[in-house]
C-alpha cells in the first residue's frame, strides 16, 4: 500500500540498481548469513517490490535507507550523490553505501552489467 507520493521511472531505476549494488555487497560480505527479500511499507515498499535482492538484515535495513533518501530527493533532475551539494544520508550510511559501491562497481564488470556502471562512475 502506497503512502501517496508516486515514485517516477526514473526512481524505480535507481533503486533497482541500488538494489543488485547492495545485493553483489551482501552476497560476497556476508556469505553465512540468513537471507531474505527486502518488504517495507509505504512509497519505499512500493519501489522496492519488484526487486529480487534477497538480503541480510543488516544489508536490507541500508537498502530500505537508500530507498526512502532516493525516493525524498528534492532535486529534479536529481544530481549524482557524489556530485550533490545537499547530502542526505546521514556520515554512517554514506560511508557505508560508499563502501558498497566501491565493492560491487568492478563486480559488476564481471558479471557482465555494463549498464550499471554508468551509475557506478556517473
């Protein structure tokens, strides 16, 4: 069920990539952990049901995060986070999702995702 703020095409994209970057981070960092598919409530849940990431707590509690701070961005078009001067996350998650995109950006090389790499580098 949906919170009523309508998530664009554009979002829905980015968290999908968020998702296979924090999906490539749980499965190599966190190999013995339980897993399971990413569900919340609201605008978050909504952009988050169709992805097939299947996540530690720890690892889904960050993509939930990312989600909901891609899903509030005021910007349009929203810059690159990297190149944004208004930072949203807060220091602890971005140093983790910065940690998570330096992990899975060349994994994704291998595994043949070309097209995510523009988000990795742009």
């Amino acid at each position: 069920m949906s919170d009523g703020k309508a998530i664009d095409d554009r979002a829905k994209r980015d968290i999908e990539v968020l998702a296979e970057f924090v999906a490539i981070y749980c499965e190599g960092n966190h190999p013995g952990a339980e897993k399971h598919g990413v569900t919340a409530g609201g605008s978050v849940g909504d952009a988050l049901r169709d992805t097939r990431a299947a996540l530690c707590d720890d690892c889904a509690r960050l993509l939930r995060y990312a989600a909901s701070m891609r899903i509030i961005c005021p910007y349009d078009p929203k810059p690159s986070c990297k190149k944004c001067t208004t930072h949203c996350y807060s220091a602890e998650h971005r140093a983790k999702i910065r940690e998570v995109m330096r992990y899975s950006g060349m994994r994704l090389i291998t595994r043949g995702k070309l097209g995510l790499i523009r988000k990795y580098f742009f």
